[in-house]
C-alpha cells in the first residue's frame, strides 16, 4: 500500500477522514475506483459508502453516457 504525505495550510480546515472520503468518492466519480475499491479506501462497508455518495450528490451509477443509451436501446 503506498503513503501520501500532504501538507495542507492552516486555514484548510479538513481532517484527514473528511479528505480520504473526499479523495475516495471523487476517485470512484472519475472511475478510477469501484465501489468496492473506493469504499475500501475511505474504511467503510460499501452500504455506508454509497449513502455519504448521496449525501455529496456524487451518483452511485457510474455509467459512462455511450454504455447508458447502448443499454436502454437494448433493454
């Protein structure tokens, strides 16, 4: 497992929990991370992990928009 040292100035009041959930959920935003991996990296079940998703407005979906349409076509 890799260590990420960050400095953050003073006024940036952010713990490192609120910043790891933040680091996870834009990583599982970019698609980066599965839920799996994601809710893994900020240290909850994946149930908790998709509820505070919600919470920031970021989807649970992850679809790409081409693979959507392709599959409501299909569907």
């Amino acid at each position: 497992m890799q260590t990420l040292q960050l400095r953050l100035p003073d006024f940036v009041d952010i713990d490192a929990q609120e910043l790891t959930l933040i680091l996870a959920s834009r990583l599982y935003e970019q698609g980066k991370l599965s839920i799996g991996q994601a809710a893994e990296l900020a240290g909850l079940p994946k149930r908790a992990f998709l509820e505070l998703l919600g919470l920031a407005k970021v989807s649970a979906f992850n679809y790409d928009p081409k693979e959507l349409e392709r599959d409501m076509r299909n569907a």
